[in-house]
C-alpha cells in the first residue's frame, strides 16, 4: 500500500483521488488505516464492488483508474504505476 499513498501523494494536484478497496471487516480495516496513517480512502467492500468491477482478489491486485464522472479508463491486474505511465 505504500505506493499508493506515493501515487496519491504525486497525482493529487492533477485531480487523482486513489480509493483502496479491501474484502477484511470495517473494524479490521479501521485498525490497518489508523496504524499505517493512511492519508487516502480505504473501503471495506462486502463484496459490492468487487461484484461490480468483476474483480477476483484470488488473482492478483487489481488497478482500475477512472475519469472524473466515475466512467472506467483503465484497467488490468498488477501494479496502478504501469497505467499511469505517460501521464505526466
């Protein structure tokens, strides 16, 4: 997670809002943002986004980048750095 509060850090003046999605409990969550400090949002998905995205968590990290208007730009499984190549 620590690249994420990197990315978020370095794309937020350009309007990039990076949103962590976790399958653990609200409370398990909490504990995990509060110890690490976490300067970014992290949501305890019951399975609703997950469901939405057609996202496995068995298979890997996946990176989804979306548009202003929540419309999905760009997504694949790995490492969000490699969709943000270029976007400098």
């Amino acid at each position: 997670m620590p690249h994420l509060v990197q990315i978020a850090a370095h794309y937020e003046a350009r309007g990039l809002t990076v949103i962590g999605v976790t399958s653990a409990d609200v409370e398990a969550t909490r504990a995990f943002v509060v110890e690490h400090r976490l300067p970014l949002f992290v949501l305890a998905d019951g399975g609703e986004v997950q469901e939405k995205f057609g996202v496995d968590l068995i298979w890997g990290s996946p990176a989804f980048l979306l548009d202003s208007e929540g419309r999905v730009i760009e997504e694949g499984i790995g490492a969000i750095e490699d969709y943000l190549v270029g976007a400098e």
